[in-house]
C-alpha cells in the first residue's frame, strides 16, 4: 500500500456514501423482515450519519493542516533567523524569476495580441546570403500590385504596410507623431475592430482619393479629450510624402478610432493611419518603394508549405539586381517571430540565468531545513517514539516547505514590483513590449506556480530525512554520536549549488571582459565634449530646402560664437556612434559599371568643414576639410575601409567618385550626379548599430546643408555638433536657448556624447548587470550553504574530535580534516560547475565581444573567487573544530 | 449479568470494527450484525455510527474498501484489513489488555 496514496487519499463521492447507507437499510429490512421506512428508522437519521462521513474525510485533512502550520509557525518563531533567513532566500530567487517573467513574457510567450494570431505571417523576399546586416523580408509594392490582386494560394488575405510619413498636427507644439500608410484590409487581416466610427474601405484606398485617417486611442484621448464628435472632423498635418524630400500640408478626415489595446504588427507605434493608395499602380518608376507584408494563412497551411508554394509559384521574382553569390528567395515566418527578433535569444538567455538563481536558492533553502531536521533528531526521535506516525512528520515536513514558500512568495512579489522597474527603466532597446511590461494575472499565476514548484521541490528531501529519522527511531542515534547518517545529500546540494554558481560566475566575468571591451572598443573618435542638436524642420515653416539650410547655417553661425566652443560643423545624419542609415553604392571614375551586379552599399554623410576636428576623427592622408571646398571643386573623404572597397588596394587621394546616375532603371531620362575628388582618408570609425560591428566603409562629402543629398523620408533634417571646452551640459544648455531663439515651435533633440554612448551600450550594460548581480547572490548563498553543511559536520562529529584532541592530536589537525572534508566538496562542485559552464556559455557566444566561451582569465577569476569565498565560509566551523574543548565535549556525552 | 445495554467508551469502536474485519472482509451492515452477535447485544451501538467509524479507518489507510455484489446479489461496500490496520490492530489489542489489567489491578486493590 503506498504511504503517498494514504495522505491523498480519494475521497468516496457523495452518492458513494448515500449508496452504501442505501444498501444497509435494504439488507436491514430483508432480514428484520420489516418494510423500507421501518428499517430507516432502525439505522437512525440517515443525513446526518451521512454528513458525519463526509466530515471525516473533509476535517482529519482540514485538521492535519492546520496543526502542521500551527506547529510550524511555532517552531518558526522559536528559531526565527532559520525563518527569515530561508523565506528571504526563496524571496528573492522567485521575486528575480517573476520580475524576468514579467519582463520578457512579451518577446518569448505572450501570443500576439490578435485573434488566431499563429495564423499570421510576415512575407517577403530576402537575399541569401544577407546582402546588408540588417534586412529584413520585403516586397517592391510593383510586384506586390501586379502579381498579388488577390491572395496567393496559401493565404486567406494579405495586406501591406508602406513607409510612413513623419507628420505632426499643423499649428500645435511640436510633437513628434507618427504617421503609417497601411492597405484598406490592414485591421481586417489582423482581426482587429476600431471603437469608433468605421474602418477604411476599398474606396478610401485608391490613389487620388479623399484623404482619411484612423487614429490611435491614446491620440483620441490625448489631443481630443474622449470627444466621440470627432469623427468625421478635419484635420490638418504636416507630413513629408513618402520619399520626397520636402513636406506638405495634408488634410484628413478623422473616420474613425483604434481600439484601446491596439498594437501594432511589428511593435512599433503610430498615432495616425493612412490609407497607402498604392493602386493603382504609380507610373514613376522613381516611387518605388518596399513593402512589409503580412498574410493570414489558410487554416491547416504551415509557413513552410506557404513558402514552398510561393516558391512554385514565383519562382523568379526579381526585386533587386542580385550579385554574384547571391540569390533570393521567399520568407514565410510567423509575425511573432519578426516582431521579436534578435531579443529571443537575449530573452532565453536571461531566462535561464534566473532558472539557475532560483534553482539555488531553492537548494539552499532545501539544506538549511535539512540542518534543522539534523539539529532536531531527537524531537523528531521523541514524536515518533510516543506515537506521532512518520507520516505525518514527513508532512510535516511538506506543509514547512510549502508554507516557507507561500511566506516567500508574497514577499517575492514585492520583490518583483521593485526588480520590474529596475528592468523597465534600465532594459536595452530592442525588447519588445517591455515598456508595457507589468505583473498582471498571468503573470500573478506564474508566480503562483512557481511558489508550488519551489515550495514542493524544497520540502521533498527534508521530507525524506524526516522519514528516515522516524524509521530509525531516532534516539538510539544521538545527536552528537559520529555513527549518525552522513549528510551525504546536503554534500550533493552544496556541491550542485557550488556547481551553479561557478557557471553563472564563470558566464558573468565573461560578460564583463565583454563590456570593458566593448566600452574600450577604439572608436575612431572623441565624443567626450561634444553636444549633437538634430532637428526635423517642420515643412510648414520650411518649405524649400533654401529656408531649411538657412535654419541650420544660422544655428551654425550662432553656435560657433557661442563661449567655450572649439569647433561646429553640420552633417546631414545623425553623429556617431549611432547609425549612419543612409547608404548608396558609388561610382569611380575610370571603372566600368558592371549592369546588374549588386554593388556594396556605402554610408555616407554630408558634412560641412571641421566636422573631423569635432569629432577627433584622424585623417590619415591628405587633408581635413576646409571652408574653400564648399565653394569650388566637390571634395570627398574616405575611411580606409571604404578607400580599400573602392579602390582595392590603390591609393584615393586625387581620384574622383560619385553617386551613379539616377535612376537606374531604364525608360527614364538620367541625371547624372557630379564628381568629387578625394581630398582625404580618415581613420575607420564605428559607425555601425552596435559598437562590436566591424567598421563600415564610409564616405563624408563636403557639403552646404542646402546642397544635401537628403534621402531621409521627411522635410529638411539636419544635425549640428559642437566641441566645447566648457562643460558639455552647459553648453547643451545654451544651445538649446540658441534654438529657441531662431524658432520657438521647432523641435529638437539635443545630447552630449557621453548619452550617445550610453544608448548604444545599453544591451551588454543591461546582460551584464542582470547576470553579474544573480552571481554575486549565488555566490552568496553557496557559501552560506557550505557554512551551514560545514558547522553541521563539526557539531556531528564533536565527539570524535574531542577523542582525537584528548589523545594529543593538534587542534591545526583537526581543522585541517574539516577543511579537507570542505575542499573535497567544493573542487567536486567546481569540476562540474567547469562542465555546465562549459554547455552553458556557448549560448553567451553571440553577446561576447572579444572574448572566447572558453576564456582562461574569466573562468580562472570566477574560481578564485569561488575558492575565495568558500574558504572564509569554512574558516569558522574550522576554528572551531580546532577549539573544542574535549572535556567538555565528552562530558556532555 | 445485566440486561442493561452498555455504551461504548470513547475509541473503542475502531478497535472492535477492526478485530471483527480481522477475520474475513465484510460490508457495513454485516459488520454491525456481527458486532450485535458476538457481544450478546450487550453493547449498545447505534447502527449509523459505524459508517463514521468505518471511514475513518479508511481514511487512515486501516482498512481498504471496495464495491462487490453481496450474498443476495445487492451492490455493497466490502471493507478489508490493510497490512497497516492488522498492526494497528494488535498495537491496540496490547494496549486495551495492558488498560484493563491495570483498571482491573487497581479495582481490586484490597
């Protein structure tokens, strides 16, 4: 008979208990020879004999509980740093799990907020290998017209988001809003109703027609206070046109407003939805532009046969001339899977670091209830002996640990409120919905589970031991006799936990190494004092490139009399380390253009002269702008990477190279662009997403910001720098007094350096942080468990060692055996620890920067520090195994 | 002796149900019958009480039970000692005899 089976015993159903009494009366009257009623009598009143059964089974339980948790209340409160030393432990290590969970559940198990939502799919062609780092699956909105007028076999409908326009709302503080232009069946395909007014029609979407606008529940709320007139109102917006360069005014009908909780399909926001008017198809070849598709799939249709049947069906669909190398093919994944990226493998990353914090802290816990069941043998022993069954101590047990938990639980929900904000404010870019993270029910429930999983793993070897104890009737073996059980498992506990601990500290010094190469990464320039001001001119009041590039030439002017300023120059995109988005590929003169081979893009920016001495960028060869060549012959500098792209080994300086000739599509008149000649090579300067990217080649032409070659999808933008000798505060400061003084309603961003550098750290920051913190817990609790397992073994061994110590052995002997008996456990748990660092890290590789999984210096460090800790942990039960007092110790015998 | 009917003390039931299941597994109506028999009805027990008594015995896993066709072919609940109850069984029969000597001892102290 099972001993588990008898305390979960199954109750019998009602109708069980009804059935068996039924069958009592009826074998009573057949044998009293009486009728039905008459017998009823006999048994007495049948409901309440009934509820007295039922009572039996509810109560003993009921009963059972509440004495245990009376019980272990009070032996808590007698014991209490045992209490709150194990339910701050547990606390924290399900506090940091609920807070992650929390935290990432958006990027790696919330569905999407959609009806049916593993039904759709993003579609797309890409370039195979990677053409550029960061593309994604896209369709030139000609293919997508001319070929898609309905839904390719394995969908049931598509639908298109097209590049949107910035805009802002005409005649209000400038904020920056955001515009998209989506296809009519946008909403429909994503299953998704407005909560006002109407959605867009196929009669909305056609080129040419009136135009209308949905816009956001928080628009509606923000700019017009809930008002459900406001369908059907006018309003006017600046918008830039989708790749023109200048803005216009645009009115729109507002008819209609997105639900409350409405997402966007790729996480980003929009305030206002256009139709895209893509049909019919724009003759100018010039507009082309790429679209991000999403499909909902037929039922029963997985995005591998979809991709296959597009495969099938389109199998030459050739949106961009492809290189040698290079071929395309179709993308079919889950939206999930697009809209997370790249974060998942952070996310799991940092998932299962917080796994290896909680699982030690529950083997810590796990072994400081076992030194209590050690240190209360002989109560344990007593309860046994007059009768308390071992069952119920082993229960007892149970219901410690589960109350243990549920105690921790609660606090490690306020754990987790605090731990979230910590991670909201200090979370990287590039986790999705992290911003909106918050613990709801679901995440309540998760957190609930945990504390069960937790609260049961912690009380199943405690349990045992417990078991054991009763079994052996515990007083036979007393308390300091050395013939008790060894604490084999409480060794295997420690050793685990000592395992864990040097993984996670072996995987965070890892990362650390990481980041100080990251920080220390050579940049190729200086941002330390400088101040960068950026600035989307509004179309309204700039409506000419003219009145633009006077914006900023008179900023210019300004900021170069301002106190305190070294140099200024101008650029047409944002400063380094952020990305120069804006990349072409480039002719040079004398060689030949090869048709349709993709050529390498470059980035480029616009600058004026002194942008290198803004930025300490070093020039190699040749020389640094000068204000003559604004004026005369088109100049151009190059970075050495892009010099050894172009010119393949070949000096550039004096060589000429240009933009090619627009368009390259043929049918259409060509403009060709004019030359410049390479007056200087630059240093490389990370210029990429991250810091880690290799350089990327790079070309600056000196330029007038009227003369920009500005392919940014909006009116005139620009980006002033500033060195400055003073603090660089200060003169953001006074720079954004400069600004106000040209244009009070212009907005502008204004950062120094050193908040450039930051956002672009904030992953490794972030990982690092996170990792380096639960190792430095662990490690914490590994030596307080190997405190606590060591103390145990001298108290359980006090009588041999005072045997020893009276037969004359050293006091330095006997601590020497317990630090042995210590190190022996520790060199175990480091060998393993070594191994699943080892498994563990490969997972680290694509955070690590510079450094191997398998590097000597981390992983040497992580030891010593280990060792270290361990040892000042053993230091105490060993001085006092070398202190005992052997006449003491034998008389307590 | 007396024709008056004893009652029970406290406990005791459990250990009379479980003595008569000792010899063969029996339903609760058979049960009580025996009880009602082997005492002379000296004891005073009121049917519906030993179903109370018969789950409770089940509940801490004395006796196990289980649902068979009776003598007449009635459905009934068949209880039957557990290994567990048997050695309850003889804990508790030392413990009554050790009880009733020693009540007995000082009952006859002269």
């Amino acid at each position: 008979m099972g001993m588990t089976r008898r305390w979960f015993r199954r109750r019998p159903s009602d109708d069980e208990m009804r059935e068996e009494l039924e069958a009592h009366v009826a074998m009573r009257a057949e044998h009293d020879r009486v009728d039905e009623a008459a017998a009823r009598r006999r048994l007495g009143n049948m409901l309440r004999t009934r509820e007295s059964m039922r009572r039996v089974w509810i109560a003993e339980w009921w009963d059972a509980l509440r004495q245990d948790a009376h019980f272990t209340w009070r032996s808590w409160w007698r014991q209490p740093g045992f209490a709150l030393g194990a339910i701050l432990v547990l606390a924290l290590g399900l506090g940091a799990s609920t807070a992650l969970f929390a935290a990432l559940d958006r990027v790696l198990f919330r569905p999407l907020p959609y009806p049916d939502p593993d039904r759709l799919v993003s579609v797309g062609r890409i370039t195979v290998p990677l053409v550029f780092e960061t593309q994604t699956e896209s369709l030139i909105d000609m293919f997508y017209l001319q070929e898609w007028g309905s839904p390719p076999p394995p969908f049931q409908s598509v639908t298109a988001i097209a590049v949107g326009p910035r805009c802002q709302i005409a005649d209000e503080q400038p904020q920056g809003l955001s515009c998209r232009r989506v296809e009519h069946s946008f909403l429909r395909v994503l299953g998704v109703r407005v909560a006002l007014g109407r959605d867009f029609a196929p009669e909305d979407d056609v080129r040419g027609a009136a135009e209308v606008a949905l816009i956001s529940h928080a628009l509606w709320v923000r700019r017009f206070g809930e008002d459900t007139g406001v369908v059907g109102r006018t309003l006017s917006l600046e918008t830039g046109d989708a790749i023109g360069l200048l803005g216009s005014i645009l009115h729109v009908r507002i008819i209609g407003v997105l639900p409350p909780d409405f997402e966007m399909p790729l996480a980003d926001t929009a305030d206002i939805l256009f139709p895209a008017h893509l049909r019919p198809l724009d003759a100018n070849p010039r507009s082309r532009m790429g679209l991000t598709v999403l499909a909902r799939l037929r039922p029963e249709v997985t995005p591998e046969r979809a991709k296959q049947m597009l495969e099938s069906g389109w199998p030459k669909t050739r949106q961009l001339p492809v290189g040698p190398g290079v071929r395309e093919e179709w993308l079919v994944r889950p939206l999930h899977d697009r809209r997370v990226g790249d974060a998942t493998r952070v996310a799991w990353l940092l998932v299962g670091a917080v796994a290896a914090f909680l699982l030690i802290a529950c083997v810590n816990v796990t072994n400081l209830m076992l030194a209590r069941v050690g240190e209360r043998r002989r109560e344990f022993g007593v309860r046994a002996a007059i009768g308390a069954g071992r069952m119920r101590l082993a229960r007892l047990a149970v219901v410690e640990s589960l109350l243990l938990a549920l105690a921790a639980g609660g606090i490690g929900l306020l754990v987790a409120f605090a731990l979230l904000d910590t991670f909201v404010t200090m979370a990287p870019p590039g986790l999705p919905g992290i911003a909106d993270a918050s613990i709801d029910l679901r995440v309540f429930v998760v957190a609930a589970l945990l504390v069960i999983v937790a609260g049961t793993a912690v009380g199943v070897w405690p349990a045992i031991a417990v078991f054991r104890v009763g079994a052996l009737h515990g007083l036979r073996s007393t308390a300091t006799s050395s013939r008790g059980a060894r604490p084999r498992v409480r060794f295997a506990l420690v050793t685990t936990q000592i395992a864990l601990t040097l993984a996670l500290l072996g995987g965070s010094a890892l990362l650390l190494r990481s980041l100080w190469n990251v920080v220390n990464v050579p940049l190729g320039f200086d941002g330390e004092r400088v101040v960068t001001l950026t600035a989307g001119l509004s179309p309204l009041r700039y409506p000419t490139i003219e009145h633009g590039s006077a914006f900023f030439e008179q900023l210019l002017a300004r900021a170069q009399a301002m106190p305190g300023t070294v140099s200024v120059a101008l650029s047409n995109v944002p400063p380094p380390p952020l990305l120069s988005s804006v990349r072409l590929p480039i002719d040079v003169e004398g060689r030949p253009v090869e048709p349709n081979v993709l050529r390498p893009l470059i980035r480029f920016r616009s600058v004026t002269p002194h942008y290198f001495e803004t930025f300490r960028i070093q020039v190699v060869r040749g020389r640094t702008f000068q204000e003559t060549d604004l004026a005369g012959e088109p100049a151009v500098a190059l970075n050495e990477t892009a010099e050894r792209m172009l010119f393949a080994g070949e000096r550039a300086l004096g060589r000429r190279i240009r933009f090619p000739a627009l368009p390259s599509i043929p049918g259409l008149p060509v403009v060709e662009r004019p030359w410049y000649t390479v007056v200087g090579v630059t240093a490389d300067v990370r210029n990429g997403q991250a810091l880690t990217d290799v350089p990327n080649p790079e070309i600056y032409f000196a330029t007038r910001p009227g003369r920009w070659v500005n392919v940014l999808p909006a009116g005139p933008a620009g980006n002033l720098s500033l060195r400055t000798a003073a603090r660089p505060d200060d003169a953001a400061a006074f720079l954004r007094q400069i600004a106000a003084d040209l244009d009070p309603k212009q907005l502008v961003t204004i950062q120094t350096g050193d908040e450039l550098f930051t956002t672009v750290t904030a992953q490794p920051r972030f990982i690092t942080l996170l990792l380096t913190a639960f190792a430095a817990l662990a490690l914490l609790l590994a030596a307080a468990g190997l405190y606590s397992v060591a103390a145990y073994l001298v108290t359980q061994r006090r009588r041999d060692m005072a045997v020893r110590v009276a037969l004359g052995a050293a006091p330095r002997d006997v601590a020497g055996h317990v630090v042995c008996e210590a190190g022996r456990w520790i060199i175990g748990g480091a060998v393993v620890g070594c191994a699943l660092g080892w498994m563990g890290t490969r997972a680290l590789q694509s955070q690590l920067y510079q450094v191997e999984p398998l590097d000597p210096w981390s992983w040497t460090g992580a030891l010593l520090a280990l060792a270290v800790v361990l040892v000042m942990a053993v230091c105490r039960p060993a001085y006092r195994a070398a202190h005992i007092d052997p006449v003491a110790a034998l008389r307590a015998e | 002796m007396s024709t008056e009917r004893l009652d029970l003390p406290q406990g005791t039931l459990d250990l009379l149900i479980l003595k008569v299941l000792s010899l063969e597994p029996m339903h609760g109506w058979a049960i009580s019958e025996r009880l009602r028999l082997v005492s002379k009805a000296m004891l005073q027990i009121p049917q519906g009480s030993i179903y109370p008594a018969l789950h409770r015995l089940e509940r801490r896993g004395w006796v196990a039970a289980e649902w068979g066709p009776s003598d007449n072919n009635r459905n009934a609940k068949y209880y039957e000692l557990t290994k567990l109850g048997r050695k309850q069984l003889s804990a508790e029969s030392d413990e009554w005899a050790r009880l009733t000597t020693a009540v007995g001892f000082v009952l006859d102290m002269k």
